[in-house]
C-alpha cells in the first residue's frame, strides 16, 4: 500500500516536471510575424511613393487639360452662335475674351485647390477595409478613371459656363444645366482625358490593387499576431 502511494506521489512530481519543462514546445514564435509585417510596411511605403509621383504629374497635366478644354469650349460656342456674334459686336467680344483669359491665368491655383485634394486620391489617407467596394466605388467602370476626380474636373468647366452665361452663349439644356442662381453651371456632356491622364490612371489603379493587397497582408499577419500571443499566454498560465 505505501508502495503505490509513493508510486502515485512520484507520478504527480514527475508529471508536473515534464509538464513545466514542456510548455515552451506548444508556444509559437512571435518574431516570425514581426519580418512580415516590416515587409508588408516598407512594400506598403514604397507603392504610395510611387502613387504620388503619378498624382502629381496628374495634377501638372490637369492644368494644360483645363486650358486647352477652355479654350476649345468657348470658341465652339461663339462658333455656333453666328447670328449672336454679329448682335454681340467686336467689343463685347474682346471683353468675353479678356474674361477667359482672366479665368485662364488663374487654372494653376483652382487646380491645386480642387484637385490636389487629400481626399481625392486614396493612397493619401487612410486605406479602406473593403477592397471590392471601395474600388466599385472609387473607378469609373467604363473608363477606369476616378469618379471624383472626373467630377471635380467639371466644377473647373464651371468657370467656363459662367462666362458663357454672362456673355449669353450659354447653351442650356443638353450641354449645360442652371441650377441654383449662386452656383455655377454644370456641364452635362462627358469628355476625354489626355493620353497622359489615362495612363497614369491605368497605372495607379494597378498600384491601387497591389497596394490594397499589401495592405489587407499586413492586417492579417498584425491579427495573426494577436493571436498568437493570447495562444501563448493561454499556455503558459
């Protein structure tokens, strides 16, 4: 009888030794998650660097766009509107001329205003959660071009519609919609961005993918993490 008590007791001590001297088999590395998530922090860097070198050219572009559209636009107006031109006089002509212009000289800053916006380009701020919708949302799907960078375009026409509508060769309708008396009017029509604004796009939407998947990596190795710290606190206690 005391035998196996001994036995017993030997047992207990010799299982509670095996277990203590065992537990570090059952925890995980933590460092093997911490070489990824600097990877996937430095890829993440790197691809944002390159998307705001593509912004900013996009933005210089925009500029001559802006002018060259400007230009284009209004002298298809008063090319259309022959019998109002001969009414309107070479005067009022030159003063509708020396408002474009005015209008012109001020493009560089509206685009910087309107268009170098932080809320504009994506890779600026915070990534979203959902990929899918957030890309859904984010692109055209017919032209691949950011739906708000598209719209915010067409607030720069705005300029051009006002001077048109002060002149009176404002083609309202299918062209252009008058909204509220305080507001500029709305270009209605699509238009093409240049060879060089569609490129860069084409690009920084490729990088806007990789940088998505870079990102939704490293949220996964940081929860991976997590986890397995609690695991291991788990086995330890």
């Amino acid at each position: 009888m005391e035998s196996r008590e001994i036995d017993f007791h030997f047992f207990i001590i010799f299982y509670k030794m095996k277990t203590y001297f065992n537990m570090g088999e059952n925890m995980e590395d933590i460092s093997k998650f911490d070489q990824k998530i600097e990877d996937n922090e430095r890829q993440i860097n790197e691809l944002r660097k390159k998307m705001e070198e593509i912004c900013i050219d996009f933005i210089k572009e925009i500029k001559g766009f802006v002018v060259i559209w400007s230009k284009k636009e209004v002298e298809n107006a008063i090319v259309s509107m022959p019998d109002k031109v001969k009414e309107y006089g070479e005067e009022s002509l030159k003063k509708m001329k020396a408002d474009l212009q005015n209008f012109l000289t001020k493009v560089p800053e509206l685009v910087d205003k309107y268009i170098d916006n932080e809320e504009l380009w994506v890779h600026r701020g915070q990534l979203p959660e959902n990929i899918n919708q957030k890309m859904f949302d984010y692109l055209d799907e017919k032209w691949h071009h950011p739906n708000k960078v598209k719209k915010t375009i067409k607030i720069l026409f705005g300029y051009v519609g006002e001077i048109l509508q002060k002149h009176g060769f404002l083609k309202e309708g299918r062209e252009w919609r008058i909204g509220n008396i305080k507001e500029k009017p709305e270009y209605q029509y699509g238009y093409i961005m240049s060879e060089k604004m569609k490129s860069a796009f084409d690009h920084y939407e490729k990088m806007y993918y990789e940088l998505m998947r870079f990102d939704n990596e490293l949220k996964s190795t940081k929860r991976n993490k997590e986890e397995a710290k609690i695991r291991n606190l788990w086995e330890k206690i």
